[in-house]
C-alpha cells in the first residue's frame, strides 16, 4: 500500500517515527513523499498515486488493454486542461477538455496498481481522432487488433463516445470504412 507523508505522518505522529519505520524495515521510502510498505513498487503505481485525477490514454492505454506489445517509453496521462503541468519526465501529459474528460473512464487491476484508463471504446475513437499522429505500421497494428475484438466492444457506446466529440462525422466515416 502507497503512503503520502502527510498519511505516515497521521499514522506514526511524528517525523522520528516515520524514520524508524523506515529504519526498522516496516516502510519503505519510494521517492520524495511516496512510501510503501513494500520494498519494490511498480512505476504504473507511483504515478497513479502521485496523480490520481490522471486518466491513462494513448500508448500506454493502448499497451495495457493488450492492443499493442509496444511498451511506452512513459506513461501517458490525460488531465483536465486546467490542470497543472506535470513536470514528473516519466509522464506525458495531454490537456482534455473538462466535458470530454471523463467519457469512457474505467479502473483496471495492474499488479500492485489500481488505475484509472480510459476503456478499448474511448480509446478507438481516440485512436481514429488522431490517426495521423501515429506511425503508420503502429496504427495499422491497433486497427488489425480492434478488427479481431470488434465483437467484444460495445458498439452503441462508441457510436455514443464518436457523437460527444467534434468532428463526429469524420470519426463515424472511419469507424465504418475501417473497423466495422
């Protein structure tokens, strides 16, 4: 379990004891205001931790619902676009609107984490809006993965997910011309 020091602080009163814990091996400082009461913690867990009104998107929500086996040099997260920068060099950061930001949220188990990512649905669109920012070999990749799930996804919710954005239309020509 991740700790901030403001909860080991609640926890043990006081900044001696929090180094005792640490000391006495009962806790384990990951980084500048992380701690863990294990040794080794995943770098999927400390930003969700240090971040937790971050969503992942793009390659990384790619990666982790298995549709790619492209590992993201970072961890791409989206926020609010009124959010603060992340200055964190592990994180690339993408601003969304407050409206859109939320559409398509859900939580998946990863090892010791429990993270926020958008689901396969959400990232399709995303996938179809910004096609042109991809390598083409890696959007092919993706597209051919959607192609074999496309009877596991739930089709009205992303023609629901396409209408809430803009440029709709481009977005539902493509759905149609190269996934269904």
């Amino acid at each position: 379990m991740l700790l901030s020091y403001t909860d080991c602080l609640k926890k043990w009163q006081s900044d001696y004891n929090i180094k005792k814990q640490i000391q006495n091996g009962k806790l384990y400082q990951i980084e500048k205001g992380v701690y863990s009461d294990e040794p080794t913690v995943s770098t999927l867990a400390v930003i969700a931790f240090k971040y937790p009104k971050g969503i992942i998107t793009m390659d990384s929500a790619f990666y982790y619902h298995g549709l790619t086996d492209v590992i993201p040099d970072v961890i791409h997260l989206a926020t609010d676009k009124h959010a603060i920068y992340i200055s964190d060099k592990r994180v690339h950061q993408y601003y969304i609107l407050s409206e859109m930001l939320n559409i398509g949220v859900t939580t998946l188990e990863r090892r010791d984490a429990s993270i926020k990512i958008y689901d396969k649905e959400r990232m399709l669109i995303e996938l179809l809006r910004f096609k042109n920012k991809f390598p083409f070999d890696y959007y092919k990749e993706i597209i051919g993965n959607y192609r074999n799930i496309i009877y596991d996804l739930d089709i009205e919710r992303i023609q629901e997910y396409a209408e809430s954005f803009p440029r709709s239309k481009m977005i539902g020509d493509a759905l149609e011309m190269e996934v269904f």
